[in-house]
C-alpha cells in the first residue's frame, strides 16, 4: 500500500505563492488517482484538487480553480500543488490522498472515495 508524505507548507502572506508536494512510496503510485483536501480550524475536510492516474486530467474546486495547480510526475512518485495568488480563507492542513482509478471521474471529490492519506502539511496566509 502506497505511503504518503506531504511537504512545502509554511506562512505566507496574501497574493503569495507556495508549492506542495507529496511523495509517495511503496503501492503502484503510477496507476493511482491523486488528490488534495484541505481542513481548517472547527471545518469539516474539504476537496481542493485531484488529478487522473496519468496526469493528463485534473479537477479542482470552484474555490480555488485558477489560482492552484496540481500535476503528477510517476518518475518521481510525486503530486504537487503549485498555490497561488493566496488568500487568508486558504489556511488550513493540506493533505494529499490516494485512490484506485475505478469511478474517478464520478466521485473524484468524495473523501470517502480514497483510501491512503498523508499526515497532512499546515499552509497559513496571513493578511
């Protein structure tokens, strides 16, 4: 089973950029789906971003599509998610996630949906 271990996050202030990334090791990374979710402080988790187990398909919230990016790189069993223009209501644990590619596209933002989480990685933006 694939391993997850979140990295890049940190304090920045508004309009800033940060980028995050996941490596994973053990499982099959290359034929994972991937994604993002967020929590903050007394919210429940929330789907940012997820990406097909190619790389070539990727979904975002509504909340975040435009600024973030997410991308794959299955040579280095690596998701990222390049953040930008960020705002205060962006604080929160970001947590990469892994799952089967069964259904993808129909369920990609249900959290129940994966099934391997990283511990996740503290993003703050400060106004």
């Amino acid at each position: 089973q694939v391993q997850l271990v979140e990295s890049g996050g940190g304090l920045v202030q508004a309009g800033g950029s940060l980028r995050l990334s996941c490596a994973a090791s053990g499982g099959t990374f290359s034929s994972n789906a991937m994604g993002w979710f967020r929590q903050a402080p007394g919210k429940e988790r929330e789907f940012v971003a997820a990406i097909d187990w190619s790389g070539t398909s990727q979904y975002y919230a509504v909340s975040v599509k435009g600024r973030f990016t997410m991308s794959k790189d299955n040579a280095k069993n690596t998701v990222y998610l390049q953040m930008n223009s960020l705002k205060p209501e962006d604080t929160a644990v970001y947590y990469c996630a892994a799952r089967t590619h069964l259904d993808f596209r129909e369920n990609y933002y249900y959290k129940s949906s994966y099934y391997q989480w990283g511990q996740g990685t503290q993003v703050t933006v400060s106004s």
